[in-house]
C-alpha cells in the first residue's frame, strides 16, 4: 500500500513539472510603454502630455484630445530634455505627406522604432485609415515618408525584423526591434 501511495505521490510530482505554466505575456513584454532607452545609452525617448486639451475633428465627429502627447528626448550627457515630435508642428508635417488623410495625426498614434544608428527613427501609423509610415531623422528633425519597399518586415505588428549582411565579412543576422508606444494606445 505505501508503494502505491509513492507511486501516485511521484506521479502528481512530476505531472506538476510537466504541466509548466506559459509565461504570461504583458505589454512590456512587446512593446516599450512610454519611453525607450537608446541602444547606445546616451538618451532617452519619451512621451509627455500636454497642458492645453486639443479640440479636433475626427472621423465620426468632433472630439476633445484631453491629453494628446509629444515625444521627448532626454540627453543623459547634457541633462537636458526637449520635444523631438511635437504637435506644434507634426500635423502639419504630416499633412503635407498624407494628402488623402483629412483629419489631424497626432505623435501618440504611431509606434516608434529606434534603428540601431540611434539616429532614425521609424513610425508605424497605428490608425489604420493611415496609410503611410514615416522615417524620422533625429540629428536633423527631417521628417520623411518612409518607403513602402523598404528592408523591415513588420511582424505581429509590433516586433520589426531587420536582416542582412551589414558588412561584407559579416554572417548573415536579424535585428529584432521592440517600438515604442503611448499609453493612450492601450488604453
């Protein structure tokens, strides 16, 4: 009788190891939230929300954007922190390259990927009526509409591939990259 209870003991010990859990999967997981930090650690990028409610027409009607948010830069060298994409001047920007989009683009509706040079960034448009993505020049602040054709493959919508042989003696690899996102996105 005690082997049999041993037995059924051993058993349900190792049914418990076998039955592992998935890790569950959180925002943080697929995206950064709010801010992202540089590859090379010398600035951060974040998002902040404005004093002032933005009153806007949308799709259905017109809304109030309570809390519409600018990207930031925090420059770890200089301690200084400045507005990288702001809504002073991006809907106008963006109006000019998103001719058959009539109604206002704000920073927060995009997904930010930082490129390895830590210089260009690429904006994915979260709204799907949108039908361009941008490339942003940080160095320079030139925003330009990025091509359609380009080499990221853009997975899940969240994670982007990069892949290729970057140098002539280099092994072929792929650059996963995580965007950043506006909590307004979840929400």
């Amino acid at each position: 009788m005690k082997k049999i209870y041993l037995f059924i003991l051993i058993y349900l010990i190792s049914l418990n190891y076998c039955l592992a859990k998935d890790k569950s999967l959180s925002p943080d997981d697929l995206f950064f939230i709010d801010y992202m930090k540089s590859h090379n650690k010398e600035f951060t990028l974040y998002f902040k929300g404005r004093e002032k409610s933005v009153l806007t027409r949308g799709e259905e009607g017109n809304y109030i954007n309570d809390f519409p948010r600018d990207l930031y830069i925090y420059n770890y060298t200089t301690k200084l922190s400045s507005p990288l994409i702001s809504y002073e001047w991006f809907p106008h920007q963006a109006k000019y390259f998103l001719q058959e989009y009539d109604f206002p683009v704000f920073p927060d509706d995009f997904a930010y990927y930082l490129l390895k040079d830590d210089q260009t960034l690429i904006m994915v448009s979260a709204i799907k009526s949108i039908n361009a993505n941008f490339k942003f020049d940080i160095s320079k602040k030139k925003l330009e509409v990025y091509p359609t054709n380009g080499k990221f493959d853009f997975i899940i919508s969240s994670f982007s591939k990069d892949c290729g042989y970057y140098k002539f003696k280099e092994n072929y690899k792929c650059n996963i990259y995580k965007p950043l996102i506006s909590s307004n996105l979840i929400n």
